[in-house]
C-alpha cells in the first residue's frame, strides 16, 4: 500500500480526538517485542463517554485490535508529578496524518 493510499496512523485517529490530549508511543530497548503507548485523556469520562462512543475510536480499535491480547496493561491513571525536558527527538514521522 502507498503512502497516498495508507490508513492514517492509530495517532491520527487519537489526535482527531477532542478528548485525547496527548499521546506518546515508546519502545523497549531491552526488548524488540515490548512496546507502550500512554494516552492523556481530558478526563476519564472524556475517554469512557466520549472518546470510546466516537468515530474515531470505531477507525482507532480497529487498527490496534490485533495487539489487544499482548496488552499487559490498561489503566487510568493520575499524574502526581511531571517535569520533562525537551531532549527526545519529535514524532513527527509517527504523528503525520493524511489530508
């Protein structure tokens, strides 16, 4: 398949989102198999009432179902502390959308 013709990536459909406030996909160095995505949600009802009952949840689920059995883990969680410094490099390659 093309770019041009490609599905938009999962983070097109979670950044089409009002709810989703950010997204961050991260990759184990120690493990090739291991991967994670967090997901920052206005609310929780934002994601449960919102976002799960919208049309891009429908076009989102449908391309990360085949990982769902793999998941480890799945929560909302409630951030205590952050402070992060701009020393990773952009996802802009994974967050390109199509027109």
């Amino acid at each position: 398949m093309s770019p041009a013709t490609a599905p938009p990536s999962p983070g097109c459909r979670l950044a089409a989102s009002t709810q989703c406030l950010a997204y961050e996909p991260s990759h184990c160095t120690e493990d090739a198999a291991h991967y994670a995505l967090r997901i920052e949600w206005d609310s929780e009802e934002g994601h449960l009432k919102g976002f799960r009952t919208s049309p891009e949840f429908k076009s989102f689920f449908t391309s990360v179902q085949p990982h769902v059995k793999d998941m480890e883990e799945m929560g909302h969680n409630e951030v205590l502390l952050a402070d992060r410094k701009p020393t990773q490099p952009s996802l802009e390659a994974f967050s390109k959308c199509s027109q």
